[in-house]
C-alpha cells in the first residue's frame, strides 16, 4: 500500500548466517508520491508485525546520526502504535529512509518476516 498518508512494507529474509548491518529497507524516494517532488522526511511507525526466529533484527532511522527506531526478537507478534501517535522520526537530519541491522543470525536457522505500516509527513515533526 502507498499513498498519499500511508505506506506498508514487508521485509523477509532467511540467513545465511553472514547478517545485515544498517541496510537501507525503507529508502523513500522509491515510495513518494509522483505528484510531490519532494521526499517524506518526516514520518512516524504506526504499527507492525514480525515474525523472528532465531535472531534479533534492529531498525533504525536514517540520519546524521542514526537513531533506533525499535529492535525486534521472538515469535509472531503485532503492536499498534496508533493509540499513542506512531513513533516519530526523531533522527537528526532526517532523511526519512528506515536501516536494518541483524544480530546473532544462525545460517540456515535464522529469519524474519516483519510488516511496517508508516504514516507519511513532509518538512515537520507534525506530518
């Protein structure tokens, strides 16, 4: 889904054991609008779902410097943030774009399967 307030993403991978460290998953000049030429720098996670085994998976917001969005482990599992208002961008110099880092993979044994609905915010912390 992508438009003009909200995406979602769905990021899987089965390890090889080597890992990931802060691979951009989310870069948002591949989802913005056609219409906007300009990029969502400003967005907020407002619910996701995984499932993990075997691992850790960290996401982080792309900025100068980075900043942990939230780190996942264990079984299925959903959260919805939208109660509270997402969890905001707070990477200084945001470029909007979401990093992905593994942590103690097994290869052959380790995957994840996370879903990510973002809501979408241009030029303020306020969207």
């Amino acid at each position: 889904m992508n438009d003009t307030r909200n995406f979602v993403v769905k990021l899987t991978n089965l390890s090889d054991g080597t890992g990931e460290t802060f691979i951009k998953k989310v870069d948002v000049t591949q989802f913005q609008p056609q219409a906007l030429p300009i990029p969502w720098t400003h967005m907020k996670l407002w619910s996701y779902a995984y499932d993990i085994k075997q691992m850790n998976v960290g996401l982080f917001w792309e900025g100068v410097p980075n900043q942990p969005l939230i780190i996942l482990g264990g079984f299925a599992n959903a959260v919805d943030m939208g109660f509270a208002g997402g969890i905001w961008n707070n990477a200084t110099q945001p470029t909007g774009n979401v990093l992905l880092s593994t942590y103690n993979q097994v290869a052959g044994q380790s995957s994840y399967t996370i879903i990510l609905h973002f809501k979408k915010g241009a030029g303020t912390p306020a969207g």
